[in-house]
C-alpha cells in the first residue's frame, strides 16, 4: 500500500534523512524482524510497517547529542531490521551506523550497496577469514549478495569459483570468477574440490551437497540457513550462519574500495516509489542481476 505517513522525528543519538533512493532485498518480507521487534519469532507486532532497509540519501536534521555529522551531508546505511525503513521520504536512523556516500557514486547505485555488500564483508572476512590464495565456491554468484560476493572475495585475492545460471557466466567472469559453473548443467561437486571456503547463498540442497567440496579445515558461510555439518564432512570443517548487522567501520571501508574502483555495485533497475509493491513482486518473479532500486527523490 502506497499512502502518507507521518514525518519522523530523530530522537537523541538519530539524525532525520531525506531518503533519495531505497534498496529492497529478496524475502525481506518474510522475516519476522520486518514486523515485529526482534529478529525471533515472537516478536511483538509493529504493523503498519515500511519496508526496504538499506538507503542513501541527505542529513535533513539531527537529534540531540549528535556529533560528527551535519545538516547536508550525504550518508548511506543499512538500517536494523526491527525498525521501519526508507520506502518513504524520510527516516530516523542512529547517526553512528552511517557513513559518508562514496563520492563517486549517485544515490541509486549507492543504496544498491549496504545490506549485500556488507552482508558480504562480514561473511567472508569477520566470519570465514578469507586470504589471499585461498579458493572460494560462491553460490549465486549473479544476484545482488553474489555479485559483491565475487568482486570481494577476488579483490582479497582468492580464487573465485562460482555458481550461476549460464547465460550470466561472462558477466560473472567480468566480476572476477575464475570458473563460472551453470548450475542447471553441471553439478558443481563434479568439478570443484578441496576449497577453503563456501559461501551459500542459495541454501536447499545446493547448501547439502556443498560440504563434500571443502578440505578439511574449510568453512561453510550460509546467509540462508543455519547449516549443519554431516558426520561424514572432512576432518574440521565448520559451518556458520549469521544475519547482517550495520556497522558504519565497515561501511567506510567499502566506500574507500568503490571509490578506488576496486568494487562496483550492480544495479538491476531503478523504478519510483510508487512501484515498490511491483519491485517486491520482480523479486520473486524473475531471475535478476544486481540489486533492484527504489529511487524515492531526484538526485
């Protein structure tokens, strides 16, 4: 539904952001953090809701005690799940999640980056500890996670083996996949071995028939699905499965690798406000590469 809602006001520690441009994200309304408060089921209900999580846009006002940003600065974010988000003009938000816009970006491509390439960043360097001339399996490789999962893990400078649909392999090679593998074609364990890490962002049995690639000592990452490793998984291998959190640290850190051409985010489309709920639908409806957009103001 499409309506007016009320302008915000930023509480002590928050600043008031006039939204330029949302990014929505595939099953973001099927979790309970997105309406009720907690990330667990049980929550308490906080209906009407506003979707969409991550953002960039223009300080408009502050809270009190806010310090180290002002009126006018451009920001980009991932805002906390268990809070509404920025399909709509405005939002409040926590000034110590933001971070500055990487300044060569425009504020459609810079909301296209927060939720997945952090999502990313914490997957593949706070959670798997990926290294230089390590070999990494990506799952999904072609979708908004995925294409900052391939750039990422190959800027780290690790060998990057990818899954994606055929047609997608010269654009996945583009990203900086060594091998891309058709899923629909091949069966990824026929051709892959002995990798240090997985990162799954598909889950299912794609998830189940991954433990048998990792050497012993591996990790599995799953952004999809809490992972369990089978008795007969090689000697140490480990799965882990988190939920994004925002960190502004980490966000400046992707700034500084999108602003030095090091990353670059993929935008599948832009499409206005009005058409949030069709962007949703498209989500589940048809295979995408990169993030789709919600552009909420000109600029």
């Amino acid at each position: 539904m499409y309506e007016a809602a009320p302008r915000p006001e930023p509480a002590p520690g928050e600043v008031l952001v006039a939204v330029h441009a949302a990014s929505i994200t595939a099953g973001e309304l099927t979790w309970d953090a997105t309406w009720t408060d907690s990330l667990d089921p049980g929550g308490r209900d906080r209906t009407p809701i506003i979707p969409s999580h991550e953002m960039s846009g223009v300080v408009a006002a502050l809270g009190p005690a806010v310090t180290g940003i002002g009126v006018g600065d451009e920001v980009y974010g991932l805002l906390p799940f268990v809070r509404d988000g920025a399909a709509a003009e405005y939002v409040t938000a926590a000034a110590d999640i933001l971070a500055a816009k990487p300044v060569n970006l425009d504020h459609g491509a810079a909301a296209a980056v927060p939720l997945a390439a952090l999502t990313v960043w914490q997957a593949l360097v706070d959670h798997a500890s990926l290294r230089a001339g390590q070999h990494i399996l990506i799952h999904g490789a072609a979708g908004g996670v995925g294409s900052f999962a391939v750039q990422i893990a190959a800027d780290l400078g690790a060998r990057v083996t990818a899954t994606a649909r055929g047609r997608d392999r010269d654009f996945v090679t583009g990203l900086g996949a060594h091998e891309v593998l058709d899923y629909a074609s091949e069966r990824f364990e026929d051709r892959v071995h002995g990798v240090d890490v997985v990162l799954d962002l598909v889950g299912g049995e794609t998830q189940a028939r991954s433990w048998g690639v990792l050497r012993p000592g591996g990790v599995l990452v799953s952004v999809s699905a809490p992972p369990e490793v089978p008795q007969n998984t090689a000697q140490g291998v480990r799965g882990v499965f988190f939920i994004v959190e925002p960190n502004r640290a980490e966000l400046e850190t992707i700034a500084r690798l999108i602003e030095t051409d090091r990353l670059t985010p993929i935008v599948d489309r832009i499409v206005p406000l009005t058409e949030t709920r069709a962007a949703y639908e498209a989500l589940q409806a048809a295979h995408k590469r990169g993030k789709i957009v919600i552009r909420v103001a000109e600029g």
